[in-house]
C-alpha cells in the first residue's frame, strides 16, 4: 500500500470538512488516537467517530480549513492544518495543528496524535 497515496486522500477530505468521512474511511477498527490539547484519548475507530460526530454536529459554520504542508517517512506521517470554525452558541474554534499519523500495511490508521501550537 502507497502511505504518501493514503495521506494525501486523507488530508484531501479533512481538507473539505468531512473529519466523519475521513475517520470512517481511513482508520483501522484498533485505531487509537491521542489529543495532547483538551480532547483526550480514544481507544478505536468506533470511539473516534462518535467523538468527530459530536464535534462535527456542534460547527456552526466553516470558515476555513488550511493544509500547509505534509511529510510522509515510511509508515509515519504528519500534516499541518489550520482550522478556523464559528460554534454553536458563539464559540470560536481556531486550531495550528500538526496531525501524526502511523499507518498499517494495509493503508489505515492505526494510531494519530494531535500537536495544537497556541
């Protein structure tokens, strides 16, 4: 499997918005993730979605998702994006984040890990 590829399809429907979409296509079954910010940990790709789908129905409106740069080294990947979001009830959300991925041999993700640069 290409990791460069899967990365760069992944990154393409984060890029749009579609974090459930991104999550339920790429993920293995056993991934797990970890949010060095506020958002914690998760144990699977089950617990990822439910967590995107409660952040995704809680966006008031988009106003921009930035993909800046990629960097793919074997089985390891990191993307770095800005996320600009209105939230219900009036909150902002704006995140310089840098995303590392590890990938499976079969092009999923397996375990990902959030950098938020305040």
């Amino acid at each position: 499997m290409n990791i460069k590829e899967q990365v760069q399809k992944m990154d393409a429907v984060v890029s749009t918005g579609a974090v459930v979409d991104a999550v339920k296509q790429f993920f293995a079954e056993d991934a797990s993730t970890s949010d060095h910010g506020e958002g914690g940990t998760t144990a699977d790709k089950a617990a990822m979605v439910a967590k995107m789908e409660g952040f995704a129905g809680s966006i008031e409106k988009v106003n921009g998702i930035t993909l800046h740069h990629t960097l793919v080294d074997g089985n390891v990947s990191a993307s770095e994006f800005t996320f600009d979001f209105d939230m219900q009830g009036g909150g902002k959300v704006y995140w310089h984040e840098i995303i590392r991925r590890i990938w499976n041999d079969e092009g999923k993700v397996i375990q990902e890990e959030y950098f938020n640069a305040e």
